[in-house]
C-alpha cells in the first residue's frame, strides 16, 4: 500500500515574524515589497491569516494591499504591519523543517521552501502513517515553534490537496475508498495544474466542481484539452502514480526585485544583479545544498515585457563568483540592442538558480 504525506508550513515567512517578534503576535502582517503608503511596486509574499482576512494574499501588488489594509484600519480595525522578507532566515528554517521531515521519512521530496512529500509506505498502515504525522506536527512545534498542515493519502496528489484542506495546523487523512467521496465537491481550482485560464474554460463548459469533471469521458477532456484532457481525467479520479523522488529536486531558489523607478543603468543593474546572486547563494546554502546546475535572469521592461534567459553549467558549482559571472553573461544581452533594441528601461530584474544538489 502507497502512503504519501504532503507537509506545507501555514502562512511560512509571516508565521517566522510572528515567533521571533512577540510585539507582532496576533496582529495582521503581510511581507514583501515596501509599500511606500501605496506608492510601492512589486508584490507581497505572505500575509498571515489576520491579514488575510482583510482581502491580502500572496502575489498580491503592493498597492493594492496597501488599499485593502488601509480600508480596515479606516474601520477601526487593527492595522497591517508590513514587513521586507528575510530570505536567509527563512531559507535556514526551511532547512531545519526538512531535516526534521528526514527523520520520519527515508524518502523526502522537498517541493518549495516550506513544502515536501514524506513517503511513509514503510509505515504499513494509514493508522502507523497518521500516528507519525502527528509527531512530526508535535515536533516541528516544540523545536521550530511554527505549526504546519499535513495531508495524507494514497498518492501525491491527493496527499496535497488533503494539505490544503484544512490550514492552518490541520491534518487531513484520505483512503483509498474515500478519495472520491472527498474529491467530489471541491473546486476544480484545487487540482495542480488547473489554473485560472482552464478553470475560466472548464467553467464555459458547466464543469466547476471535481464531480462534474469526473462526469466526463476521456475522449469528451481530450477534444478539448488534447494530452492535458487525458491528465485532468486522471486526476479527477484522485489517480497519480508519480513517485516519491529525493534525487532530483523540483525546487529553484530565486529572488526578484522590482525598482523604485524604471532604469537604464547598467552600473546599477549590475550591482542589484551581483547583490541578488549573493543572497540566492547564501540561501542555497542555508537551506542546506552545495551545488546548483543552472542560473536563469529574468527582466521585466516597463512596458511589463518580460523575458527570462537561462544557461545549465557544463558542471554544477558551489562557487558564488561562477554563478555572478553567468548572471552577467545572461543579463548583458538585454541591456543592448540584442535584447532590448527599443533600448526600454528596466522595471524588475530576477535571479533564479535550479538543479540543486
Ligand atoms: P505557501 O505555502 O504558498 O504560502 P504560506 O506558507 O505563506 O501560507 P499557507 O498557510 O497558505 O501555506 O508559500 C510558502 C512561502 O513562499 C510563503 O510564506 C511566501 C513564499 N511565497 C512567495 O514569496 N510568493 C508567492 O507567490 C507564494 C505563493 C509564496
Ligand atoms: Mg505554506
């Protein structure tokens, strides 16, 4: 019998903040972007669940939830308290979360910053798999003092929408011969892959809950979606034979920023990129890799195009100085005619490593 856990940190960086400054416990937080009184660009990151409950959340513009934040405190509600991340704090938690992970799972996928798949087949029983989901939950709050929902089920994809299925701190079991009967009313929203575009599609189409989509046959999905049709008929079953993987690490590590003011300035573009490549090292470190495999530079104009270039190294590095000079190399074409023929100013600059080791 397959047991899959899903474990994904509740409201991860605002939740950080929260344990490490008592003066914000219980009120309202939102990290990311400055929010320069609603002048601020770019976007939030997280905002906790008092923060969420006045319309913040994540990708967010930082405008707008300055507006949402402001419209409560207007209400006499307590106000928002905006905070910059603090990537490597947060990189050396995600770390320790998962090395906590490792001693309740042989095989541990990590799948972003503050999420991993555990596989607890070895466990033997749904009733041996809760048991330890609920010690790891025990100990990531005694050691970490953070809470952390965990879903598990037969496979991966219903262990992470059962994660999701109750936040914060929740646990969630799903067998076998439950899957459909919990599948049935959720939002199609739910199923990975099915964004807002095809949610929009499948909508036109009458289909807005997992039993309509399960009422459908193979052939009726692939008319419309082609290979994805066969995917969502799988999925609408609660099907997914994909493994636990530990070799391969789906994760990226990135940091983007998006300026003040739109600019041309190569000096300073070189400097923001150096300063980022520093930070996105740092973390990989942090979070307890040595090695990455390939760096990506992504520019947003200020017309909003934005293009990313990315090169896989002939061999992965540990050397900060290899990846900067990669970050370069893949920068300077936009800062030319190669890339930027209209010469546009630049509004967002981003560094991404991958294949981490
Ligand atoms: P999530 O797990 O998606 O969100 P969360 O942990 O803040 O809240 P939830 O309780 O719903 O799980 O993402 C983990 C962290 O990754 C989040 O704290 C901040 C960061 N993040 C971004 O920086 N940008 C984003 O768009 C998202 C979704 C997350
Ligand atoms: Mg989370």
């Amino acid at each position: 019998m397959r047991l899959v856990a899903h474990v994904d940190m509740d409201a991860f960086f605002a939740a950080i903040e929260e344990r490490d400054r008592p003066e914000l416990r219980g009120r309202p937080i939102a990290i990311g972007a400055d929010p320069l009184e609603g002048r601020g660009r770019g976007v939030v990151a997280t905002a906790n669940y008092a923060a969420r409950a006045y319309g913040l959340h994540s990708a967010q513009p930082i405008s707008q939830a300055w507006r949402d934040a402001e419209r409560a405190r207007k209400q006499g509600r307590p106000p928002v308290v905006f905070l910059r991340p603090n990537m490597t704090k947060y990189a050396t938690v995600s770390g320790e979360i998962m090395t906590l992970c490792r001693r309740y799972a042989d095989l541990v996928e990590q799948a972003s910053i503050d999420e991993a798949y555990l596989d607890l087949s070895p466990s033997g029983s749904f009733e041996a798999a809760e048991d330890l989901c609920r010690r790891l939950k025990q100990e990531v709050r005694d050691q970490e003092r953070l809470t952390m929902s965990i879903g598990l089920g037969p496979n991966k994809l219903i262990a992470k929408i059962a994660s999701g299925f109750r936040k914060p701190d929740g646990l969630t079991v799903v067998r076998p011969e439950e899957v459909e009967a919990f599948l049935a009313p959720l939002p199609i929203r739910t199923i990975p892959g099915i964004g807002p575009k095809t949610e929009t599609i499948l909508a036109q189409q009458g289909i807005l809950r997992i039993s309509d989509l399960a009422a459908r046959t193979k052939d009726d999905l692939c008319a419309s979606f082609g290979k994805r049709g066969a995917d969502f008929y799988e999925r609408a079953r609660g099907r997914d034979d994909s493994p636990v993987s530990s070799e391969w690490t789906p994760k990226s590590i990135s940091e983007q920023e998006t300026f003040a003011t739109d600019t041309r300035d190569a000096t300073y573009l070189l400097d923001q990129l150096a300063r980022m490549c520093g930070h996105v090292m740092e973390r990989v470190r942090a979070e307890g890799f040595s090695q990455v495999g390939t760096v990506a530079v992504t520019v947003r104009f200020a017309d909003f195009e934005t293009s990313s270039r990315a090169h896989t190294l002939d061999a992965p590095t540990s050397d900060a100085r290899l990846v900067q000079a990669e970050a370069i190399k893949l920068l300077l074409p936009f800062l030319d005619k190669r890339r930027n023929p209209k010469g546009k100013a630049i509004r967002l600059l981003g560094v991404r490593v991958e294949r981490l080791a």
